[in-house]
C-alpha cells in the first residue's frame, strides 16, 4: 500500500488547512491515522479515524480545532485544521494503524507517505 499526503502550504495563525492522503491498495478495512513532525522533534500523533468513519481520537493539542474524516470510495483520508497556530508548523504525515485501536505510538502504524508541509506565521 502507498499514501501520499497533500494539501500544506503556508498560512497565517487564525487560518485553515485542509489536507488529504490518497491511499492505493487496501483501505477501507484499517484505521488511519495523521501525524506531524516539527524540526528536531519526534514524530508525535494528530488524530484517527476508524475504518468505518464511525469514531476518532485526537491528541489534546489539536481537539475542538482539527477533524479528521474519511472517503472510502475514494480511497482518501483527510486532516481538516482550523485556528491554525504556530506551534502547528510541521510536516504532516498519513499512516496506517495495524492494530490497537486508540493508539497513538508511530510504532503501531506503517505505510508512511511522504509528508506534507504546514508552516503557520504568526
């Protein structure tokens, strides 16, 4: 299987983003996940969403202001952020959850797509 995260770009704080991961291969059957890396910072979870679409989670930095959401027909997942701030500045990635739901460890994904860069100016 192979993502590819699109959709970054640079915006001012107060802003919105909306990014999309297509997705070949299987999809419809796993929970995605969206995760984000800052410059000399470790990988850290964003939020997921499961196979259905039915239910996510989010890291609390990111809750009330980002949604993630899926289209199953088209293969695609999406990272919808609002009231973007600086400390959002990142290069976000997509990923595949292989098991443990509710996890939020990169160790527990795989597929990772190239990343897309958000940069937030304030």
């Amino acid at each position: 299987v192979q993502l590819q995260a699109s959709g970054g770009g640079l915006v001012q704080a107060g802003g919105s983003l909306r990014l999309s991961c297509a997705v070949s291969g299987t999809f419809s059957r796993y929970t995605m996940g969206w995760f984000r890396q800052a410059p000399g910072k470790e990988r850290e979870f964003v939020g997921a969403i499961i196979s259905t679409g039915g239910g996510s989670y989010y890291t609390d930095s990111v809750k009330g202001r980002f949604t993630v959401s899926r289209d199953n027909a088209k293969n695609t997942v999406y990272l919808q952020m609002n009231s973007l701030k600086p400390e959002d500045t990142a290069v976000y990635y997509c990923a595949r959850l292989l098991q443990s739901w509710g996890s939020t460890s990169p160790a527990d994904f795989d597929s990772w797509g190239q990343g897309t860069q958000v940069t937030v100016s304030s």
